[in-house]
C-alpha cells in the first residue's frame, strides 16, 4: 500500500469519525441543552490542550526532519569520501591505482544495487558491503609508497578509507525509527484527546461546524502521517536515497 494512499485512507477515517459521532451526539442530545452556553473553563480548557499539543507536534516533526537530513549527510558524505579515494589515488603506480578504484567500484555497486534494498526493507548493512570496504582499505594500507608524492597522498588517503567507513556505520544506524514507541503513544493519545475536546464545545449539526470539525481532524492525521512518513529515512515516501553515490560514480547503478 503506498504512503499517500495511507495518508488518504487516514484523513477519510478521521473526518468521518468525526463527523459520524457528532450526528450522533447531536441525535441524542436532550431537548433543553443550550449549545452556546459552553463554560469558559471549557474553552479554556481546549485552548490550552491545542496549543500544548500543537508545540509537541512542532518538536516531533522538527525531530524526524532532522534525522532525515542526518541520514542525507551520512549518505553524501561515504560518497564523497569513496570519490576522494578515488580521485587521489592518481598519484599511485597504475597496477595500485587500478585495483583501489575497481575495489571502489566494487563497493559503490553493491552499495547502490544491493545493501540499499536492504537497507530500505530490513534497516540494515549487509556483511558484504563491510568486505568490499576493508578490501579498499587494505589496498591503500597495505601499499608502501615509493615515490615522494605518493608518500604524501598515503595517509590522506587512509583519513578518507576511515571517514568512508565512519559515515557507513553512520548511516546504518540512522536507518532505523526515530520515535520511540512510548512518542508515539503520547502523540496519536494527544491527537484522540484534541478532537475529543471539540465535542466539549458541543458543536452542532451546521454545515459550517461540520467541515470545520472535518478539517482540523484531517489536519491532524495529516500532520501524524508527516512524522510517521518521516520516521524511516531510508524506506519511506519521502527518503534519503543513494543519488550521491550514482551523481559521484555514474556507472554505479549498472
């Protein structure tokens, strides 16, 4: 089932929930209830619970943003790392310099057409794609350098090996949820008791009040389907994705 149809199957279902208990409720009210003579400490009530949880929803989706842009740098910068390699590497003999960039392709490959299925569908790194990195590294740390510039490109190479393997460990842990289950509780629990405080408002059966009920339940399945959308950088609508890899190494993606 793709994401925005989730998003529109939840928007339905939250609209008309809403809309179905207020005809009921308003089926049943007694005939001597005055709808315009809410306590204010109702409405004061309502106020306070929307403003509170509109700052929690604020600081839920400014978290999984952040994470997804996290997940983004991590992604660019094992490319830009393993492009570095790469491009340095020149200044190595050609047999070396062959089998560090064919170990580099190797890797970038398996990365782009097989760890990141993986990746999306599990939340995991596979052992594989660990191998072909250790390949690379051992390539440029086994190599004893026998000219002055190659002596010079050795341990900038080796920084670029570590930061490439330091941002594969990054992304493989960020690729799991960012809300722990207990958030999530409190934030479909806040979302329940936020519409639930438009029935102590006692709303009527107007047209006018009936979309406006619809609408704010909407909205808040919309803004509950954006953290969730979110919550996975890797597998979800709107996702990091391997396009450093294939904008840096063109061949890539086979």
């Amino acid at each position: 089932m793709s994401e925005w149809l989730v998003l529109t199957l939840a928007m339905a279902a939250a609209c008309s929930v809403v809309l179905v208990i207020t005809l009921l409720r308003h089926r049943t009210v007694r005939a001597d209830e005055d709808p315009t003579e809410t306590p204010d400490v109702i409405e004061y009530m309502t106020m306070m619970i929307g403003v509170v949880y509109a700052i929690v929803l604020g600081l839920a989706i400014a978290g999984v943003w952040e994470a997804r842009g996290a997940a983004e740098d991590h992604v660019r910068a094992e490319a830009q790392a393993l492009h570095e390699i790469s491009e340095r590497v020149r200044v190595y003999p050609a047999d070396e310099r062959d089998r560090v960039r064919a170990d580099v392709d190797a890797y970038v490959g398996h990365v782009v057409t097989t760890e990141w299925d993986t990746l999306t569908e599990r939340g995991e790194l596979t052992g594989r794609g660990q191998q072909l990195l250790d390949r690379v590294r051992h390539d440029l740390a086994d190599y004893a350098p026998r000219s002055d510039l190659a002596a010079q490109a050795y341990q900038p190479l080796l920084d670029q090996a570590a930061a490439a393997d330091r941002a594969r460990g990054d992304r493989g842990d960020s690729a799991g949820a960012t809300m722990p289950g207990v958030v999530w509780f409190g934030l479909i629990a806040g979302g329940v008791v936020t519409v639930g405080m438009v029935f102590a408002l006692q709303i009527r059966r107007t047209p006018r009040e009936l979309v406006l009920a619809g609408l704010f339940s909407a909205l808040i399945a919309f803004l509950l389907f954006l953290i969730w959308d979110f919550d996975a950088p890797y597998s979800r609508g709107i996702s990091a994705t391997a396009e450093p890899f294939l904008t840096l190494f063109p061949g890539a993606g086979g």
